[in-house]
C-alpha cells in the first residue's frame, strides 16, 4: 500500500518568489490580527461595538 498522504517539497529559490513573499506576508498579517485583543474573533472590532 502507497502512502498517499500530501508532502512539502522544497524547490531551491521558491523562498524568494513573489508568490511566497505575498503568502508569507498574509499569513503574518492574519497571525497578528487574530492574536490583537481589539479585534474579535469574528472579525469585528471590540471598540466599534461600544459606539453602536
């Protein structure tokens, strides 16, 4: 039986494309947005409630 499960590839130069630097850069944006107390979980900010 073939273990068909996904596996990473390193490709040499694929850390310096542009398509992993915009991933790259998302990933980091939406790490710190979900880790701000400001920001709710379901993406609505804590400080606009208090104003509605």
């Amino acid at each position: 039986m073939e273990d068909s499960s996904p596996r990473i590839i390193f490709r040499e130069g694929c850390f310096t494309s542009a398509g992993y630097q915009l991933l790259s850069n998302r990933w980091a944006a939406a790490m710190h947005l979900y880790n701000d107390p400001t920001v709710d979980v379901s993406g609505e900010f804590k400080s606009l409630k208090n104003i509605i």
